[in-house]
C-alpha cells in the first residue's frame, strides 16, 4: 500500500471522497482510468456512510469497468487486534469481539477467535443490546477483548467480569485493512456484481422504517 488518506472529521463522506481519491491519484502521477479496482467495506455501520461507498464504486464500474470487491466492516475492525498483539506484545489474546454503535440501545457486533493468527468468526454479524451481548459472553473462564467505535461513548455498558477492552487507538477501522482484506479476496476472484451490490445494513434505515410504521397506520385506518 502506498498511502492513506483520511478525512477531516466524522460525516464527510460526500464532500471530501472524491477530492482525496484525486490527490492520492496526482501524487503518483496516475490517472482515474488506471484503478482496477475498488475495495470497500459495505457494512453493517453508518447508511449514509455505507451508501456513498456503494454508489462511488458502481459509478467507477459504470466509467472505467474497475471491478469491486466488497468487505465486512466488522471483519475491517477486527484485523486492529492483529496489530494489538504484534505493536503490545500482548499475549492470550484468543477471543475478540467487533462493536459498533447501531443507535436505538443497540450495537452491531461479531464474535472472534483466534486460529493460527487469523480472526475467524465465531458468531456471525449481528444487532444486539449490550445487556444481551454479556449475557452470552461475560463471566467465561476465557475472557473475550473488545473493539470498535460503538465503544467510545457505550464502553461502560459492556463492563463485566470475562470482559476486556484494547487500547482505544485500535478501536476505528482503517482503509488499510480494507485494502488488506479486499486484496486477499481479489486474488481468490471474488468480485462483488455491480448490478447487485448492496449495503449490508442488518436493520433498515430509520426513513423506510418510519415509512412502514406510516404504512401499518394507514392500512389500519381503513379497517
């Protein structure tokens, strides 16, 4: 990887993607019809956020045929733990477990375990409650280490015995690991279909929600 470029603060996607897109392409002296490929991760996390990745990559499909290569944004966070042994010299580090904030008291979250030096799921994605996710991991006899945004202001709920946190700095996923993951499935060929491409989003955003709960209203109404 040659580079990585961030932005300047939460929510801008929409306004600063292209524009960094096009600097990291001016500083290597490329130019838009060389990218081969797009990797992104498609969730579950942010729709606003997992939508703008999914629309840039159709549209690079669409002008210059790159073909894309969709990542797990859990998985994305959970290879920071890989760092966390190598970077603390950290040892015992078997059970992991992603944490993003879904908003409403709920958390999307994937469990982990460490075999031969990679995260293989050991509970897939789901959307849960910090209560029920103790439930099933606190007070084991292994503990299970934690990671992710949806730590940042939620950390104190998930405090139990059995329950450890890494450092904060490994909590964000990096475009880096994206690269690291969606390389990795490149080279088996599995290139997401651009015409079926969707976010992963495990609960629908809030407007279609509300757009049903209308819809349930109305149909009642008439009865």
């Amino acid at each position: 990887m040659l580079s990585e470029a961030h932005f300047s603060g939460p929510m801008k996607h929409s306004a600063e993607i292209l524009p960094a897109v096009h600097k990291l392409l001016v500083r290597f002296s490329r130019k838009p019809k060389e990218i081969e490929h797009i990797y992104i991760s498609v969730g579950p996390g942010s729709f606003t956020g997992l939508r703008i990745a999914v629309a840039l990559a159709k549209t690079m499909h669409l002008a210059n045929a790159a073909k894309i290569i969709a990542v797990d944004t859990l998985d994305v966070i959970a290879t920071n733990a890989t760092d966390y042994i190598k970077q603390e010299k950290a040892k015992g580090l078997v059970k992991i477990a992603t944490i993003l904030d879904a908003k409403r008291g709920q958390f999307f979250v994937a469990a982990y375990q460490n075999k031969q030096g990679r995260w293989k799921k050991s509970m897939p994605d789901c959307l849960t409650t910090a209560r029920q996710f103790l439930e099933n991991f606190a007070g084991n006899s292994q503990p299970i280490w934690l990671l992710g945004e949806g730590l940042v202001y939620h950390k104190d709920k998930f405090k139990a015995d059995g329950i450890r946190f890494l450092n904060e700095r490994y909590w964000s996923p990096r475009a880096e690991k994206v690269h690291l993951l969606g390389w990795q499935k490149a080279l088996a060929g599995q290139f997401a279909d651009p015409l079926t491409l969707q976010p992963t989003y495990l609960r629908r955003p809030d407007i279609k929600e509300k757009q049903s709960a209308k819809q349930k209203s109305a149909a009642g109404d008439k009865d």
